[in-house]
C-alpha cells in the first residue's frame, strides 16, 4: 500500500557557505550540536597516503568503552551524575539496539537523557513522554526525553524520584551501552565500570586510493553550477566504493559524476569509525584546513560525518527514527581559500538542523 503523499515525511537538506575568516561562522556551534557521531570520511584529492600530521590527529581520537548488560538505572546514580553528567563530559548510546523494534537510550554532553520506547515499556516506565512523531501510521512507540541537569532532576527531588522508582521497579532497562569522555575526564567513569563486564576500544581507521576518476569541479565555495543532491550522491558513491564511470543510458548503473566534472589522477578516502567525539572532529576539520594551506595540488578536502542510524536524537535534541529514513549527517566541503560549504541532513519531521 503506498503511502499518501501529504503524509510522507520529509528529508531535508541545509546547505549554507560561510568562511573560517567570518566572526559569526557557526561551524563549531553546528558541529557540536550533533552529537552521537558513528562514522567520518575524508576525501583528500590528489593524495595517495594520508599526510603524517593528519594521521597522528585520527589516531589521538578519544577512546570508548562497551559496558555490557548495564541497568539504565546507573546512569541516576549521584556519584556518576555528579562526576561525570554535570561536568557536560560523557556521551553515550545502547549499542545494537534496533531503533523500530526495540528500546534505544542515549545520554549528550548537555545532560539529556533520551529514551525511544516501545508501548509497553513506556506505560510501565510511568513517565511522561510523547508518542512518536510519525504521520504515516499510528505509532507503537513513544519518546521519553530528561534533561538530567534540571532542578527537578536533582538527586531526591520529585521528577529524579519518579524516574529511579520506574526504572529499579517497574521496567528494568538494561542494555548493552557504548560510553565515551571528554579527555581528562575518564576517572569520573571508574566507579561505574568497575561495577560491570566491560572493554575499552580506539576507533577504527581505514583508508583507500582511487586512481583516475572523474569529479565535479569544486574550485570556489560557490556551487551554482553543482546540485548539492547530485555532488553528495557522487560522494557517497565515492564512500561506497561505486563506480561513477557510466553512461547515463546505462542498464546497470546510471550514476554519473555531476558536471561540470574534471579529471583527477587520484583520490584518497579515509574513514574513522566508533562513538566519536565532536571535539575530536573539530580539531581534524582544523587539520584539514592547515593540510589545505600546505598543499600544493589541493584545492578542497571533504568530510562527512555520519551519525548512528539507531540514535534516539539527531542534532541537538531533536528526535530521530528509521521508520521512513534514517538521515543524520553532514557534509563538510573545504576550500584552500578559508571557505566552506556546509551540507547538514536529517529526517526527523518538523526539525531542521541548526
């Protein structure tokens, strides 16, 4: 049954261009806004291996750690909220929890605490939430959303009360929970870790060169003559590692690179994978734009960052699902000149990223 147009949810896409130069750019604002980062790609033209100031940032990413079977309940605990929540220092997400079949947690740096629930859970959980925004059908599940740092959240107070009372006795979350910290602040987590079976991991990197392609001529930050839709397509393909050497008229693939298109000799993708920080993508946007400065072959570099398709938010604290999508990234497009072009994507109906 096909579903009736006026209530298909919208994707939206928000470019806008701005330079690093401009006082009121809003790039670290933006960046910080979205939180929970799973996975971020580099496309270096003309590049064969990664520069070794570049690949010293990728490696000095924070590390993350998997609690396995942890009750949720923890994270009301007043040592751990003291330490850690209050500091704006920790961010986590239940890992390999489906968001459209199961009950999805994840914690920000601001101290929001968000819960995406299936119906049971949420009536047994006895705490005031709000359905899932989704139009195309009558919704299972419901959002429970906490900011943790609000008076009434404090340890004894009523609403902190309510929330432990529900989740010690009446639905007892549990779920296998990826954490990460701010550097530095990784002693706040030790109570808590010493309580439960769990790991420590480094995010993964990986790289691949690409020889004699065909890409869209970025030479300035203005991109009239390039469709956002058709350039991140042909980044994805890149990602992908899907061929864009077609025929339009192809049977199999009728991708193509956008024009006007120029040719390259060749294109170095690297990737970095994990609960990643936003800090740390900030100080490898900041090594991009002095790898730009240097090189003398690169005009621009892109990153994308993706965010966790099982994530409960997308920017900010807006809410995400999958239930008719699932984007949550953005795309960052760097020029030798100190401009940028900023590509922010989402699904969530009724938001917009910041």
């Amino acid at each position: 049954m096909n579903a009736d147009p006026q209530q298909t949810l919208r994707s939206l896409l928000v470019s806008e261009r701005s330079s690093f130069l401009e006082e009121k750019n809003r790039l670290i604002a933006q960046a910080q806004e979205h939180h929970l980062n799973y996975k971020v790609s580099v496309l270096l033209p003309e590049c064969s291996s990664a520069p070794s100031h570049l690949d010293e940032v990728l490696k000095s990413f924070s590390t993350f750690y998997l609690i396995k079977n942890l009750p949720l309940y923890e994270l009301l605990g007043k040592e751990f909220l003291e330490a850690a929540v209050y500091q704006g220092s920790v961010y986590g997400l239940s890992y390999r929890s489906r968001i459209d079949e199961e009950n999805c947690i994840a914690l920000t740096a601001n101290g929001r605490l968000s819960l995406s629930l299936d119906k049971d859970s949420y009536e047994l959980l006895g705490v005031e939430g709000k359905p899932l925004r989704c139009t195309h059908r009558t919704s299972n599940r419901f959002v429970v959303s906490v900011n943790l740092t609000d008076s009434s959240m404090a340890p004894g107070g009523r609403g902190y009360q309510r929330l432990l009372a529900g989740l010690t006795s009446c639905v007892q979350l549990r779920t296998d929970f990826l954490l990460s910290h701010h550097p530095g602040s990784g002693a706040a987590l030790q109570s808590l870790l010493s309580r439960y079976d769990w790991s420590e991991h480094s995010p993964e990197v990986s790289s691949r060169s690409m020889t004699h392609l065909s890409c869209p001529t970025l030479l300035t930050s203005d991109l009239q003559t390039c469709d956002p839709h058709s350039f991140l397509e042909w980044l994805g393909a890149m990602d992908a590692d899907v061929s864009c050497e077609n025929l339009s008229s192809s049977f199999l693939s009728s991708l193509v690179c956008p024009e006007p298109m120029t040719a390259v000799s060749q294109l170095l993708s690297i990737s970095i994978s994990g609960l990643l920080l936003p800090q740390d993508i900030q100080r490898l946007i900041q090594e991009l734009r002095c790898y730009l400065e240097q090189s003398r072959l690169a005009s621009w570099v892109v990153l994308t960052v993706h965010g966790f398709i099982d994530s409960p938010v997308s920017w900010s604290d807006s809410e995400h699902h999958v239930l008719t999508g699932g984007e949550n990234f953005y795309t960052l497009l760097l020029f030798h000149d100190h401009t940028y072009r900023l590509h922010m994507a989402t699904r969530a109906p009724h938001t917009c990223p910041p």
